[in-house]
C-alpha cells in the first residue's frame, strides 16, 4: 500500500501574514499541485491496480516533502512579519482543513460497509478511533498489523500517513518558534537537516534487512524525514526566493535566463529519478528503508526549489490545467480511493481480480473515488475552509428557502443520524479477523500440532544419495519424504497437505518471497533436515527472477527434487512469476511444476475474499495439485550411469 499523504491546511497560494496583504504579495507556486497530482496518481494505481507499479507508494513521501515545505514557509513568514506564530489558528485552520471532509468519509464507508458486509468490517473499531484521534499508524503497529500484508483489508488502512503528519505538526509550530529565535539561517536549517538525518538513521537501523518493515514504514519516528525535508527548504529559500517573497532579491535577465535553463536540466533529472523510484523500487527491497526513500524525498525538495527559480519551464508544465485540478483535490482522492476500492472488491466479490478485470475493478474504484473527492470539495472543503464551520451553517440558512429551514435542517440532521447509526453498527458487527486471516491460523495451529517423529534421512543416507545420482525409484512419494517451504498460500492449505501428505514438513510465513528460501535452504541443510523433496510455494508476493531458482537448485544438492508451484493472485506479477516458473521446470527433469493457477482458476469461489488464499476446499485443490506433480516427478525415468547404458566394462 500503501499508500499517499493529504494536503496541508492551505492551498498553494502563500498568503501574507495577517491575510491581508494583497495579490501581488501573494506568490503562488504552481509546481505544487503538480508534484501532488503525480503523488497521488502513483498512489491510487499502486493500490487499486497491484503490481501495476511497484513503487507507487512512495507517492507519501512526495506528499511529506510538499507538506513540511509549505506549512513551515506559512509558519516563517508569519512570525517574520508578526514576531509570533498563532497557534490557536493554525491548529484551527488544520482542523477546518482535515476534519470535515474526514468524517464525511468514515461515516459514509463505515456505513456502506455494514451493507456489503466480509473482511470490509475486520477491525472497523480499531479504525475509527486511530481516524478519530490520527493515531492509526501507531495502533496498527500495537495490533501486530502488517502493512504489507495482503491478507487483511482493512478499510483505512491508507490514514496511517495522516496521523504521521498530523503528530508531526502538533508540535512543529513550536519547534518553528524555537528556531526562528535563532540569529543565523544556517543554524535554523542545519538543525532542521539533522532532525530528518535523525529520522531517517533511525528507520536504516531498526529495519532488518528481510523482515517486516512496518514499524519503520509507519513510525513517526521514523518516517518524519520527508517533512523535515521540505521545512528545512522553507527555512533556507524563505526571505531570499521572489518566488516566496517578491523583493526578496534580483538578478539581471542575463542570469535569470542562465539559472533557469540550470534548474530546468536539474528539475528534468530529479523528476526522472522519482517516477523512475515509483516503477523500480518494490516495498520489499531493503534499499528502500536504507537511503531510498531518503533520496526521493531529497529529490523533490530539488524539483521545488528548480521550480521556484523564475522563468523556469518545469514550474508551467507542472501547473498544467489536469494537474491543478487534480492536485487540489488530491486530499480527497487519497481519502476515499483505499476504502472505495475494498467496498468494490467487497462488493463484486465473485468477479476475478486478475488481467483485465482486476482493471476493470480498479478503474470503478478511481472512478467513484475522483467523483467523491470533487463532491467533498466542492460541498464540504472548500466552504468550510473558507468560511469556517460557524459561516457554513450560516450559509446554509441563507441558501434555504425562507419557508423551508427547518425541512432543510431536518433533512441534514437525519442523514447524519443515519450515518452515525450505521457506523456504530458496523462497529459493533466487525469481526476481529479476515477469511484469510482465519485459514492462515489454522494452517499454523496444524502446523504447531502435527508430529514432529518424522525425520530427515541421516548424513551417509544423503552423500550415498548424491553419490548415485538422483533417486532412482519411481514409487509414490510420501509425506516423510517432503519439505515444503512456502508462504501463506501454503499455510492456507496446511490441514489439507497434512491430510493428503502425512509426515510433511511445512515451513511457511506470511509475505514471504522467494528470496527468503537461499537462507532457509542452508538452514534446514546444515540441520541435516531437508528431506529427498523440496517444495517451493514461493510467488504471490513479488517478481522471481532464473537466478535464485538455479541458486537453489544448486544449493540443494543432486540428491533431491524439486517441486516449484505456480500463484494465483490479483498481482501484476504473477504472470511473469509463473512464466519464469514453468521456463525453470522444463529446463531440469528433476524439476517438476505444481500448476496451482490453472487448478483453481476455473473454481475461484473455493478462494477467501482476497481471491488469494483457499479455504478447506480449495486447500484440498492445493493438494491434489501437489500430487499430481509429485506422480509426475516419480514417473521421470531415473539418469543412467556409465555401467547402465550395457556397455564393456572398461579395461583396467
């Protein structure tokens, strides 16, 4: 996920301190709404279209940049006019901002989920409160949630970047106040630089390279480096950009034209390197949480700063009509696209999720999303931050008819009741676990329960094993031949391998990859616990590549087989993954595929919710699959050796 930020409280427009200045004193900077429209785009085709781009959530840490540059441009330059910061506004004004369009939403998709009913109402409560309080980010973590987990869909998930920034900025004004007391502009932005130096430090060490990155991914802590970011920029251009202050400098059109042609090639570059992040740098890939978000974050403070020098191209092609539009919306899109795309998945439920379907549900998704986001900022934003909560109700007055105020008032007032009513039902209703979630736990329970007596061959079995070859028998394999390594697909249909193979091994974990089985192979080997055959059920959750495969052919030795199966999933990969499966499969015949896709294809019902994990049906199709697979490995005629082919002996 997954996942995008909101806008800050203030449209792009810089306004003078006080309010009161005039339009000339009000620059505006048009390359913000484009850097947000990008931000936001990325944002909802990674999460209504996945695998689509494999990088589009770091479209948040776009946000944070845009964010934590201009609040803290608005918190400079109204001290530096007023020699003080009104905090009670501002909080006011974050709160006209965020809190309105907020509600709107969590009554509205709470409601309509207590209509489509499933895993749209797992841990509705849970949620609420984090929506409530923007603490989401950290009761997620305290509840063991796992962002990038696929098996629970939780419906706001997406408001753990809201909370991020919304701590963030409960203290940020005081810290502003803290730093604008100081004389030097180097000491204010040097503090400011090692304030998301401290973020970012902390999110490389606490992240272990392989393991979940969730609590680095959503801790304020740790992901605070982007809006440290974009305000150390406000501290550093504020009183010297005319962009930010008109006056604040001049330069002659010589040079004018020289630096902006400078930060057009600049800004060209930088925004390269962030589009080409959203299509390159998977979630899972260490280097994200170890310098790339970092480095992201540090090229769109460039993007901004490019567009602030005057007469430069990048700030008008950015703040083209699409991206304006889009870009002042985009607190709305973000709001609404996560919790409508899982009422449409929840909804038309029994409609496959893969190839041009899953883009068909996608594209409703964004559809009804971007038409929500208009309609809240055109009835509710808007006015509101123009007019406050109290001059809305006022207008409202005004625009009833005089004979029907009261019809008016009535008619608001019972749709809210409504939506309260259906929110705290849905509440009250929501089950602790998904579907999903629930076939994993049994796979583990089975797991944790089965008998362990059956073990290994013993270490001269194994190196007469490798010494003769492959095995040459063709009898049916059997449970206490097999290691099967997977993830929660596998765990999913535990109790039915079981069932079908008594004596498996079953190593599986959620969100595991395919990368993680090198070091499970060398583990279990130098246990002197892999057995004769190994299955990898390893694909659901990002590419594979030919070179860890052949790795793990190698690293398993000659005297075993290999089982690899293929994933069925709602993922833009998974047509590569089994491609590159069934390729490894025809290349080696002690190699033999388990072809899971096409088996439950054609009986997707048999799939929990997330058309990815089977039930004890489909667990039973996950079975039958491996042994077919298995039959066809034991049938392959065993390699010959040089005394077999009938020949002479050969003279001593």
């Amino acid at each position: 996920m997954s996942v995008g930020t909101p806008l800050p409280p203030d449209p792009t427009v810089v306004p003078a301190p006080g309010g009161t200045a005039s339009a000339a004193a009000r620059p505006r900077i048009p390359a913000l709404d484009g850097l947000r429209a990008i931000a936001v785009m990325a944002v909802v085709v990674y999460h209504v279209s996945p695998g689509a781009l494999a990088g589009g959530y770091i479209g948040v840490d776009v946000f944070f940049v845009v964010s934590g540059f201009l609040i803290t441009v608005l918190l400079v330059r109204e001290h530096a006019a007023t020699g003080r910061i009104a905090l009670r506004q501002f909080w006011m004004r974050r709160a006209r901002r965020l809190l309105p369009a907020l509600a709107v939403l969590v009554l509205v998709t709470s409601s309509a989920a207590l209509a489509v009913g499933g895993d749209a109402l797992v841990g509705l409560g849970r949620q609420v409160l984090g929506a409530a309080t923007f603490s989401s980010n950290w009761l997620e973590l305290a509840y063991g949630n796992d962002y990038f987990d696929n098996t629970s869909a939780d419906l706001f998930r997406n408001l753990w970047s809201l909370a991020v920034e919304e701590q963030f900025y409960l203290v940020w004004p005081l810290a502003v106040l803290a730093l604008a007391s100081m004389s030097k502009r180097s000491w204010r932005v040097g503090i400011v630089v090692a304030i998301a130096a401290a973020s970012a430090l902390a999110m490389a060490m606490i992240h272990t390279p392989g393991s979940d990155a969730t609590r680095v991914y959503f801790g304020t802590d740790t992901h605070s480096f982007g809006l440290a970011i974009g305000a150390a920029l406000a501290f550093a251009l504020v009183g010297r950009s005319p962009a930010l202050d008109p006056g604040a400098g001049a330069s002659t059109a010589a040079g004018s034209r020289v630096r902006a042609r400078f930060a057009d090639v600049a800004a060209g570059a930088l925004l390269a390197s962030v589009l080409s992040a959203f299509v390159a740098l998977p979630a899972d890939d260490d280097l994200v949480y170890r310098g790339g978000l970092v480095g992201v974050a540090l090229a769109v403070a460039g993007i901004i700063a490019c567009a602030l020098v005057r007469g430069s191209v990048i700030a008008r092609a950015l703040d083209n009509r699409l991206f304006r539009w889009i870009g002042e919306r985009s607190y709305g899109i973000y709001l609404w696209h996560w919790p409508v795309f899982i009422l449409v998945v929840g909804l038309l439920d029994s409609v496959d999720r893969s190839g041009a379907s899953g883009w068909g549900l996608g594209g409703i998704a964004a559809g009804v999303s971007v038409a929500a986001a208009a309609l809240s900022f055109r009835f509710v934003e808007r006015p509101i931050r123009r007019h406050g909560f109290r001059g809305v109700v006022r207008l409202v007055r005004r625009a009833a008819p005089t004979t029907r105020p009261r019809l008016v008032a009535g008619s608001i007032a019972v749709i809210v009741l409504a939506s309260l009513i259906g929110t705290a039902t849905a509440i009250a209703v929501s089950p602790s676990t998904s579907d999903a979630q629930s076939e994993i736990q049994e796979g583990l329970d089975a797991i944790a329960t089965a008998p362990s007596d059956v073990s290994a061959p013993g270490e001269q079995a194994r190196d007469a094993a490798a010494d003769a070859g492959p095995p040459l028998s063709t009898d049916p394999i059997t449970g206490d031949q097999i290691t099967a390594i997977g993830d929660s697909v596998m765990l999913a249909s535990a109790p039915e391998l079981q069932a079908a193979f008594p004596g498996i091994a079953i190593d599986a974990a959620v969100s595991r990859q395919l990368s993680a089985a090198p070091a499970i192979i060398d583990e279990m080997v130098d246990a002197d616990t892999l057995r004769p055959i190994v299955v990898l059920g390893l694909g659901t959750n990002g590419p594979i590549d030919d070179a860890t495969l052949d790795e793990l052919r190698d690293r398993v030795g000659p005297s075993h087989r290999i089982v690899v199966v293929s994933v069925y999933a709602p993922r833009g990969w998974t047509d590569g993954v089994n491609a590159t499966l069934d390729s490894f499969a025809r290349e080696y015949r002690d190699v033999e595929l388990s072809d899971w896709r096409t088996a439950i294809a054609s009986q997707t019902s048999l799939l929990s919710s997330d058309q990815v994990h089977p039930g004890a049906a489909g667990g039973e199709v996950y079975a039958d699959e491996l042994r077919a697979a298995l039959q066809r490995l034991s049938e392959v005629p065993p390699l010959l050796r040089p005394n077999d082919y009938g020949l002479a002996p050969r003279p001593e």
